[in-house]
C-alpha cells in the first residue's frame, strides 16, 4: 500500500517532468487566483484532490494561474457554493454530485441506488461521452464541469444498533443529502430521511437529534464519526461523483490554454484522489474497527435491492435517455 508521502513524491515527479511543455504559452498572461471552495476538511479526499489541482495547475500555467483553497465550509456548503459560482463570487469548487443535481436533474442518474456495481465501472461511465454530455449540460445553468473526482461508495452508520437487512433500518433518522432520489431511496428503507446540509448533520450527531447518516468510509474516518457513530453497515448503495466545477464568468476570463490546463489537471486530481481513496479504505477501516466501530461488511445486498425498486419506478424516466444508456454501457 503507498502511503500518502508516496503519493506526494509520484506526483512531484510527474510536475517536474511535464511543467515544461506548459510553461511557455503563458509568458504573456496577467496572473490570476481562482477561489476554490468545498465543504470537507483538510484530512478528506476533496482536499487531498483539491490540493493537486492546485499543485498541476500552479506548475503548468507558469504561477499565471494561483488556486486558492478554502476548506471546512469557509464560503458556505455546498448549495450555497454552486449558487455563488454562478453569480461570480465563487470562482469554483469541489462539490458532491447530490447538490449538483438540484440545478441539472439528469446529474442525479447516478445517484440511484445499486447504479454501479464497482468503482471501475462508474469510472468507464463517469470518465467516457455519458459522463461528459452530463458535464456539458451544466453550461445551462452558467456553471463549467471540469471532471468528476468522487465522494465514492456510500455507507450507512448509526448510534442505534447493527443494520444488516432494511427492517434494520425502521425508523432510524438518518441524514441524507439535500436531493430527492437519496431521501425516497432512505425512505423506501424504513429509515425517516433527513435532508440537511453536511455542516448542521456534524452537529446533529452529536446533539442526538439524528440517529446516522451515509456517507463513504473516507468521510467517516476523515470526519470521526465513530465518536458518535456505533455501527456501520458496508451497504455500498450508491456511488457518489463529485465535480470539479467553475462558475462560467470565472472560466470565461481564462485564455483558452489555461482552460486547457484545467480541465486536464482536473482529470489528473480526480484520478489521484480516486487511487488515494483506494488506498487507503482497508486502513481506515481497521482504524475504525479498533476504536471501537461495529462494522457489518456483508449486510444482507438483495434485500436493500429490492427494497430500492420503487426509486427505480419513479425515477427511471426522469432522466431522459441517460438511465438505459448507463445500463448497456455496463452490461458490455
């Protein structure tokens, strides 16, 4: 397993050996520093991908182009992010696809639960012409999507007891992401879905006011869930992207080589963090386990899937053409 350093050092040497061929085009360009938000703090995989972007694009635009990163919901969460991009006072950010999806619907196809059976098969998705026509779709709303970093395979954690089939989940309060499709999937479960903002969930889990939440093991560990979080449930129900986006004023002011830049820095983070999160899961798990977190790792999968068909009923032809096309990509 490479450790974080490791990873740091691979990086290093991919900027050295590829800031030359970028360097001479921006000789001419008046500096620029683009605001870079995102909810998380600065142990989490957004920050960790924020933070490359900031090192490729800072090295191959010459320091024409600086980054500057504001984590831990400094400017706001997420909603709040994405609606100050596209007035301008946000020049970009790191933001969870569920949010994205409240200002182009067809975002939320992949929010449906039990969507993707493996990371590698939401990546040939997310990284090939269904994921980029989504990405397009966001011009509509003056925003620009760069690439889609992850927040990766959700989990279910509680204060309550061990979850290993649905009827587990009766009545449970359990946050979710301000988004339609999570609140009837955790509704079709049993559970009394709680959309709320990630910054006011931290505070209900440790008031009592929620029960659990759902979120990927890399934000439980990040976040120290386990302080108020008993168990988890390896339930892996849906595969969450996040994007790396831009508010449309803030894009339009680059010259089209430093738009170049970064959107191939954007992919490049997206594809380090990816690995990183990779990386790093067993690890955090074991943590997890020995500071006292029951985690059931083979939760009863058939029985959440069939207990999520309706979402697929109400939802399936919400999204144009996008949901079968997902579905023959990965039957191939």
């Amino acid at each position: 397993m490479k450790t974080f350093a490791q990873h740091a050092l691979a990086l290093s040497v991919s900027l050295a050996l590829c800031s030359s061929a970028y360097a001479a085009n921006f000789d001419d360009m008046d500096p620029v520093t683009l605001r870079l938000a995102h909810v998380v703090n600065e142990q989490d995989g957004f920050h960790i991908a924020a933070t490359k972007f900031e090192e490729l694009v800072e090295e191959r635009t010459d320091g024409k182009v600086i980054i500057d990163i504001y984590p831990n919901a400094s400017l706001g969460d997420e909603r709040t992010l994405l609606e100050g991009m596209q007035i301008g006072t946000v020049d970009m950010g790191l933001i969870t696809n569920g949010p994205v999806a409240n200002f182009v619907e067809e975002m939320a196809v992949f929010e449906l639960p039990f969507l993707f059976p493996s990371p590698e098969a939401a990546y040939g998705v997310l990284d090939g012409e269904i994921g980029q026509e989504l990405l397009d779709k966001l011009s509509d709303v003056n925003l620009k999507g760069l690439a889609y970093a992850e927040r990766g395979f959700r989990n279910l954690t509680n204060s309550e007891r061990a979850v290993n089939t649905p009827a587990d989940m009766d009545g449970l309060r359990i946050r979710v992401m301000e988004n339609p499709v999570y609140t009837d999937t955790f509704r079709e479960l049993g559970a009394n879905a709680i959309p709320m903002a990630w910054t006011e969930a931290l505070t209900a889990m440790q008031q009592g006011t929620i029960d659990g939440q759902e979120n990927p093991v890399n934000v439980v560990y990040s976040f120290k869930l386990g302080e108020t979080q008993n168990y988890m449930t390896l339930s892996r129900h849906t595969y969450a992207p996040a994007i790396f986006v831009m508010g449309m004023s803030a894009w339009n002011q680059l010259p089209e080589e430093a738009q170049a830049v970064l959107e191939e820095a954007a992919q490049e983070a997206a594809e380090y963090e990816r690995q990183v999160n990779a990386d790093m899961e067993a690890e955090q798990l074991a943590a997890l386990q020995e500071a006292g977190m029951e985690i059931n790792d083979s939760p009863d999968i058939e029985a959440f899937q069939a207990a999520v068909v309706p979402v697929y009923e109400k939802y399936g032809q919400q999204f144009g053409d996008y949901l079968p096309r997902i579905q023959a990509a990965l039957a191939e």
